[in-house]
C-alpha cells in the first residue's frame, strides 16, 4: 500500500485530531458510549498516530541517507571510470589482434551492467594488468605507469566501499518504507470505522462531528466531480521512474 506524502500528512492530521476531540470532550464520550467506545479506543488510536508520525520520521531521515550515499558513489564511480576507460581503450588498442591477451587481461568485451559485477571486472583488469610486464611495456608508449595503475586500483576500492554503504543505506529506507506504510493501513483502517461510529452516535449533532473534523454536508447535498483539463499533460507517478543504472553506459 503506497502512500503519497500529502496523503500521509492528512491522515496523521484528521486521526489525531479526532481521536483527541473525543477522548478530551465529555459529551462525546456519552454519546459514542452506547457503541461500545472507551476510552482504550481513543489511546489506540492515538498510540498509532504517534508510531506513524515517528516511522515516517524515520523513513525521510533514512531516504535522505540512502540518496546522499547514492550521490557520493556516483561521484567516486565517474571520476574512476573516466581514468580506467582511458586505459582500457590504450590497452585495447595495444592489443587489438590479439583477443585472447585481452581476455587474460579482463580487457576483452563490455563491461557488465551489473555494479557489483562491473566492479569485479575492475578489481581484475587493474590487478592482472599491473604484473603484466608485457602490458605495461605497451601502456608506457601512453605516458600510463605502474604508479598510475595503482593509485587507480586503490579509487576502485573507494567505488566497491561507497557501492556497499549504498546498498545497507538503500535495504533500511526500503525495509524503513514497508514498515511505515504497515502502521498507516491499520491506522487508515481504525480511523475509517472510528469515523463511521462518530457519524452514527453523532448524527443529531453536527457541530460535535466538526470538532472531530469529520465533514458535514447539507441534506441533499452532492459532491460536484472535477472536470478534466483537456490541456493539462498526463501526470507521471515518479515511484515509477528509476534512474538509469550508473554502470549500464559504461
């Protein structure tokens, strides 16, 4: 069950405050008695509203975490991989005609669209590569060194370090959002038969619906339906839209 973040505001709004209203007013309190609402009704209910409001706390702080680790490791992955497509493109071009040094060298073929496995072909190309005297002998004619060859070795760990702390930042937003969205449907769920009884044991009264923020309409009333905007663009659900894996244009 998703939740929008207009939705989630509203719910945690109206529940607190008709679940409050209605434990704190008296005449209330009689009139929704003869339901068989007490007073552990209203300190459930509230009980949820305050587990919501910290869960969805929770959830933004850990969203914000996972999006600024992202934001690091594709910083750390496009300074690498600007460097470390450079020498493959030399090292390729050292050994065109010869394929099979190339797939000894990790060199051969496109990099994997899987991170975690395009990190693994990284980790093999650099280390391969750099005790391979006849490689290196080739990439000299480049102005490429060992020296350079290592220091890159060690910014692909960097990349794999920042890839992982991503992936945990990621798992707990996700596990975070499952949690989060669990408490809302229960509370969605009290709320909507809470606000049932109250239009019930409350139906002579308008004014004491107002007060728990339940909407009273005129007899006859109809709810008028939105015209659609002919002009308007379609929206688009942006939970539906993912970024493009970093790794899939290498």
């Amino acid at each position: 069950m998703a939740h929008k973040r207009a939705s989630i505001g509203n719910l945690l709004e109206t529940s607190q405050l008709m679940f409050q209203n209605a434990r704190d007013d008296e005449e209330i309190n009689t009139l929704l008695a003869p339901f068989k609402v007490t007073e552990q009704q209203f300190d459930f209910g509230l009980s949820l509203c305050r587990k919501a409001f910290k869960l969805e706390s929770l959830q933004i702080k850990l969203h914000g975490q996972q999006f600024r680790s992202r934001k690091k490791f594709d910083k750390l992955f496009n300074e690498f991989n600007e460097t470390y497509q450079m020498h493959l493109k030399f090292l390729r071009i050292s050994f065109e005609k010869d394929k099979e040094k190339l797939k000894e060298l990790s060199a051969f073929g496109k990099r994997s669209r899987s991170i975690a496995d395009w990190i693994k072909q990284a980790f093999s190309f650099y280390q391969t590569t750099v005790v391979d005297e006849e490689a290196m002998t080739a990439l000299d004619n480049f102005g490429i060194t060992a020296e350079m060859f290592q220091q890159n070795e060690g910014k692909i760990k960097e990349v794999d370090d920042a890839f992982r702390t991503h992936k945990i930042k990621l798992g707990a937003a996700q596990n975070a959002v499952e949690e989060r969205n669990a408490v809302f449907k229960e509370l969605d769920t009290f709320a909507k038969h809470f606000r049932a009884i109250c239009r019930t044991a409350l139906k002579a009264h308008p004014q004491l619906l107002e007060k728990l923020g339940i909407k009273v309409y005129s007899k006859g009333y109809k709810k008028r339906k939105r015209k659609k905007d002919k002009n308007q663009p379609p929206t688009t659900n942006s939970a539906e839209q993912s970024a493009p894996n970093t790794a899939e244009s290498v």
